[in-house]
C-alpha cells in the first residue's frame, strides 16, 4: 500500500469540503532532465570549470569524469530505489528522515537548504558580473554596475518560479538546447580536424591519473554534477513519480558524464601535448575555451559564448530557485517553517509563498555582496565571493550525499520491502557511500583550493556545515517537547 498522500489528495473533495490547492504538474522525464541538466550548467563547467581541472590535472581529467560518473551512478540506484517506497515530497528531507529518524531527517532538511542558498545567493554575482560584461564588452553597451543586472535576473527567476513550473522547464529546456549544440558543434570540429598531434588516447588509461593532483580534479569533478539529486524535488509535479523520477535520475547523470567527457577529451585534442602543459605550468586558462572555439570554429564563437553563458547562468538559477523553493514549501507544509510557505497558487499549483520569500532572499543577497564589496561596478571582488561560497556549497552536497547514503542503507535494513534486491538496497548504497566518503574527506584536505579564502578562514567556513546540522537536529528535538503535534509531522512521516 502506498505510503504517500500528495498535497491535492490529502483533502475530500466534497460539494461542502473544498479542495485546497497543491502543487501540480505534468512533468515527464523530459521536462524534469532539463532542469536537472539545466542546474549543472553544462556550457558554465566547460568555460570555467574544465580549464582549471586541465590545469590541476592535466589528462587526469578524463579519469577523474570517469569515477564521477561512477560513484554517482550507484548513488542513484539506492537513491531512485527509496523514492518508489518512500512516496513522499521533499526529495533528501524525505529519505533521510525516513532512514534516519525526524531528528536526523530536520537536520539534513536544514543543511540542504543551506547548501543550496549558499549555491544561488552567491551565483546571482556571477550573473551579475556575466551580465555586465555582455552588455559592455560584447554590444558596447552602457557601462553599468554588475548589481542592476544581479537584480534584474532575480526578478525575472522570481517571476519564473511564481508561475507554473512547466513554465520554468519550457525557459530552462531552450536555454539548455542552445548551450549543447555550441559545445556540440566544438567537439566535432576539433575531432575532424585532429588537433596539433591528434586525439590524446593516453587521457582514456587510468595512469592518466597520476599525472597530476587526482584528487582535487575529482572534487572538481563532482562540482559538473551539480543538481543531479533534484529530480525527486519535483515528485508531486511529475506524471507517473514512481517511473519518471529514476528515469529522469539515471539519464541525467548518464548524459551529462558521457557530455562532459566527451568534451574534455575534446578540449585536450585541442590542446595538444604542448597546450596541455602550457596550461599545467600556470598559463592562462580563462578564456581557453574561447580562444580554442575561435581557432576552430569561428571567430564569432567567442561572441556567442559570452550570450549563452548568460542563458546557462540563469537555466541553472532558476533550477536551483526551484528546488529551494520545493524545500520551503514542504518544512512550510509540515509546520516546521512558517505554514505560509506550504501554500499553493491556485491557478498555477507552484509554491507562489515559498518562491517570493526566496526572490526576496536573492534581492538582499545581491544589495549584501554590493554593499560587501563597496558596490565596485565591474564586480572583481563580487565574484570572488561567488566562487568562494560555492566551493562551501559543494562540500555541502557531497555531505548530503553521504547522509542519504547512510539513510539508504538503514532504511532497507529497517524495512523488508517487496523486490528491493541486494544490489539495490545494500551493495550499490554502500559503494556510493564509501566513494563519497573519500570525495568528502578529499574537500577537508583540499579545502582551501575549494574555498580560497586562506586555510583557516576556509575551515572556519567548513565547520558551518555541521553547526548547521546540528541546529536543525536541535530545533527538531525542541519541537518534540514543545510542539509534539508539529514534531509528528516532520518528514510528513
């Protein structure tokens, strides 16, 4: 028997009872891939992210896409499994307080919500600094601050996420297209060509590996997945949940592995053995990727690039805007945020309350790094700050992957459900376990290269993530004494 009640069946539809408003939707595997792909920002990690993985580990960079792919894959099939058992909303909240316990479960809900404002409060910089560096540099527009166009993008995501979310998936789905036919297009270009001493096969062999620093190439390697988990954030949104979210899961990490090695190898045949260690021994890196998509495309490529990373930015904003949005709405729906969150538009069936006090969040966050920073118009020290929050955002996520690894594990252990399998419920979630576990021991020694503020200040950083963790078991093991009712329905358990 299933143990879900979804927010539109939770009430009786009567001529006298009238039936609340919940979220609603008609998401297929489609719809949902984008905004998951959408969040990974797949033409952000070639541009920015994949030239400095070159430079930290030269043609180690294909392995490390490799074990990525790997540990996130059996991931996702302890991850997929719990969703057709655990037939609530709230995607890691859900699990882990399913696994875990409603103490631990309240925890994990305030840890992502942390990571994942981390994420979207900081990276409304960068778009903000992208923004302004398309309208001066590339259509020799007027000359200003980064900030009005952080604004304007947030409001736009605010108004995206107010109205229906096949609204958000149709805008996020264009975006996406257009930066994957760009890469697209690069890739076959470069490999028709050759390169200077054609494709590198040695890049394909694991001793590649060692050829650099493997282990903070790999941690850059997590950070392309980036969002890859959301597909169960949209459960109450999607056709058939049960079929369309592992769907949804498993094509996307497939997809984006496959995308993204393919273009590194791509990238290196660009290179060369002598770019390769050009970039290694501390050349420029920025703009490789335009600087290679104008040699061997064309010289307007550059000018494109500039247009599309401003789509890709914003694709994996409202991604992220989204899925912080389905957080609230949930803690709002349980009672454990403010009940106003857990409301419901009635035409559109998105979490209006949730996502304005979001919009709101990203308003003050971009006026707060403006003010931060002095309101410096070209945003050189705003978007420091972006990159600094999102290395504490991606150690984040990798705990919470290592979190709803645990609670995979205890769940299946607790619960013998009809066809589970070993593979699924033991082997696969223990495996994902111990390869995130050594992701996350990496991020600690590694810290610094992620967050880049200084060794001590980047672990004082660190250490918000178990405060934050523990605040929330706290706050739920208040709500135990003093508001049982409410403490019941953490989770909606």
């Amino acid at each position: 028997m299933s143990q879900h009640t979804s927010a539109g069946s939770n009430e009786t539809a009567t001529s006298t009872v009238p039936v609340q408003p919940g979220l609603r939707g008609h998401l297929g595997v489609g719809s949902i891939l984008f905004s998951v792909v959408a969040w990974a920002a797949p033409l952000l990690v070639v541009v920015g992210l994949m030239p400095s993985m070159i430079a930290f580990g030269g043609n180690g960079i294909i392995a490390a896409l490799t074990v990525a792919t790997v540990i996130l894959l059996l991931f996702s099939v302890g991850y997929t499994a719990i969703t057709r058992y655990v037939e609530r909303p709230g995607a890691f909240y859900a699990y882990i307080t399913a696994g875990l316990g409603k103490d631990v479960g309240l925890g994990g809900a305030f840890l992502a919500i942390f990571g994942y404002l981390v994420l979207l409060l900081s990276t409304w910089a960068a778009f903000g600094v992208y923004g302004r560096q398309l309208v001066v540099d590339t259509f020799h527009g007027p000359d200003l601050p980064w900030y009005f166009y952080g604004l304007l993008g947030a409001v736009l995501a605010g108004i995206a996420g107010y109205r229906k979310i096949e609204f958000s998936a149709k805008t996020l789905g264009i975006a996406l297209i257009l930066e994957v036919i760009l890469v697209m297009v690069f890739n076959l270009r470069v490999f028709v060509d050759g390169g200077p001493d054609g494709p590198p096969v040695q890049a394909l062999s694991w001793d590649a590996a060692g050829s650099g620093n493997f282990g903070l190439v790999l941690l850059f390697a997590m950070l392309c997945f980036g969002g890859f988990e959301s597909s169960a954030i949209y459960r109450e949104e999607a056709k058939d949940p049960n079929k369309t979210i592992p769907r949804a899961t498993y094509v996307a990490v497939i997809l984006i592995g496959v995308f993204y090695i393919v273009a590194a190898w791509a990238m290196l045949t660009a290179l060369g053995t002598q770019g390769v260690a050009d970039a290694r021994a501390g050349g420029a890196v920025a703009s490789m990727f335009g600087d290679l998509a104008a040699t061997y495309v064309s010289s307007v490529v550059p000018g494109v690039i500039n247009v599309l990373v401003i789509s890709s930015t914003f694709a994996c904003l409202l991604a992220q805007h989204n899925a912080v949005g389905r957080y609230a709405y949930s803690l709002g729906k349980d009672g454990v945020l403010p009940r106003v969150l857990g409301a419901a538009h009635r035409r559109h069936h998105s979490p209006f309350a949730a996502s304005l006090i979001v919009t709101a969040l990203e308003i003050a966050a971009v006026i707060g790094i403006a003010a931060g920073t002095g309101f410096e118009g070209q945003g050189t020290d705003a978007f420091t700050v972006y990159v600094r929050l999102n290395g504490l955002g991606a150690i984040v996520v990798v705990a919470l992957l290592v979190l709803v690894s645990v609670a995979v594990l205890a769940y299946f252990r607790r619960n013998a459900v009809q066809g589970r399998g070993l593979w699924k419920s033991t082997v696969a979630p223990g495996l994902a376990l111990a390869g995130l576990t050594a992701v996350l021991v990496l991020s600690f020694f590694n810290v610094d290269a992620l967050i880049g503020a200084g060794p001590a200040a980047s672990l004082t950083f660190t250490l918000l993530i178990p405060v934050v963790w523990i605040g929330g078991v706290a706050y739920a093991r208040w709500l135990k004494k003093g508001k049982p009712s409410v403490h019941e329905k953490i989770g909606r358990q």
